[in-house]
C-alpha cells in the first residue's frame, strides 16, 4: 500500500517528517515529494504550497504520478462554528468551494455544471479517525469544510459562508484535494486543527497557533497512518 501524506505549507507536514526520519527526496513537477518507508507501507509525504491550483496539482501527482492509493491532509483552519477553539481538531465530512461563484447562471454557489456542490471524505477514514480519538483521548468535532482561495479575516465574510454551505471550518486546500481524489477514486480524508477564528484577528492567530496547531494534526495523522498498517 502506498499512502499519501499531504500539508499546504512546511509548517504541516515537518513533524511528519520528523517522525519517519529517513525518505528520498524527490524534485518533480515544481515541488519537492518525500519518500519514505514506514512500518512496512510505503509513503510519499508533500506540502503543496498555498491555494486550491498548487494543492490540486500536488494532489494529481500523489495519485497518478506516485500512485498513491489512499490520501490523508494534515493541516490546520479557521473556525467558523462557535463549537470549535484554538487547538481543537475537525475532520470534513464533505467539502465545499467556497469562493466558486456562477449564480449569474442560477446555479447555486460552490456548484459547476457536471460537478456538485459538495465533494463526501470517505467514510471508512472517518471511522478510522474516530477510533483514534478515542484512543487519544481527544475529542475530535466532524463537519463540513469550506475553501477558497482567501485567506478569510473578516466576520461577515466569515458568517456569510458558514450561512451558505453550513460549514463549521474554513481553508485554502481541502476542496480541490477532494476533487481531484474522487476523480481519480482515492479515497481520502481531511483533518484540520483550529489556528484562528477567521475573523478581524485571524493573521495574529493564525501565526501564534500555527506551529502548535499542525503539530497537533500531524500527530493525529501518523496515528491514522499507525491504524491502516495494522
């Protein structure tokens, strides 16, 4: 089995890599992918750099250039729900396209022709990360997770995409990765540790917490990673 381990930024997949300790590195493509040998699976471990076009061209690579046959995202976001703080972690029932707009046309926001509104994580994954919690003793919040190619900092942009797609969390990557795996029928899951509040004071959080909050989620994904080599 070959699994993908995927980040947006160095600061998301760094304590992964810290924990297989030795991989290849491998330069394709524009980004740089990491491969390595973990308790008898084979892994390829990448951060995609910002935004839904670098993420889904990661994405694509893992699984078509790598083959890559399950993904898992470590990472972090911005709460919306009032439920979720600092730290806490959320793992995306479906995703949505938060910034994807042709209501011009009538059709409802997030939603292209021959496409959906929303993309479903696979629901095997989601139970696996459940009973991970659980072993961890952590509490771990599930939900619908919204993207865009914003960094949100503002209420009543914030509020306006929690109204729309009922999300409880937003970001910039987890929406084109679940594009591109159900196109390509990997399954896939996404886990996101909390760094701000995605409102007037998200930069400062953001910042302050993102060290702390991937690691948190890094941990959570190598635990999930424990579980399928069982």
């Amino acid at each position: 089995m070959k699994i993908a381990i995927m980040g947006a930024m160095p600061e998301e997949i760094a304590p992964i890599l810290e924990k297989v300790k030795e991989y290849k590195t491998i330069e394709y493509a524009g980004n740089r992918y990491y491969e390595a040998s973990y308790k008898g699976v084979e892994l390829v471990i990448a951060y995609s750099k910002i935004g839904k076009v670098f993420s889904t061209l990661t994405a694509t690579t893992m699984c078509a250039y790598f083959g890559a046959q399950k993904l898992l995202f470590s990472g972090v976001a911005g709460a919306i729900s009032s439920k979720l703080k600092v730290g806490d972690l959320i793992v995306a029932t479906k995703l949505a396209q938060h910034d994807l707009d042709i209501s011009a046309f009538g059709h409802p926001f997030g939603y292209v022709p021959e496409g959906a509104v929303y993309v479903e994580a696979d629901k095997e994954l989601i139970g696996l990360a459940k009973e991970v919690a659980k072993e961890m003793g952590k509490p771990l919040q599930e939900g619908i997770i919204a993207t865009g190619d914003q960094f949100v900092a503002d209420e009543k942009r914030k509020n306006w995409i929690g109204k729309t797609f009922h999300a409880d969390a937003l970001e910039m990557e987890g929406a084109s990765v679940a594009v591109v795996c159900d196109a390509l029928d990997v399954p896939f899951f996404i886990l996101r540790a909390i760094s701000d509040a995605a409102d007037m004071d998200a930069s400062f959080s953001f910042d302050e917490f993102l060290e702390t909050s991937a690691v948190e989620s890094a941990e959570f994904v190598m635990k999930m990673v424990d579980k399928l080599v069982c």
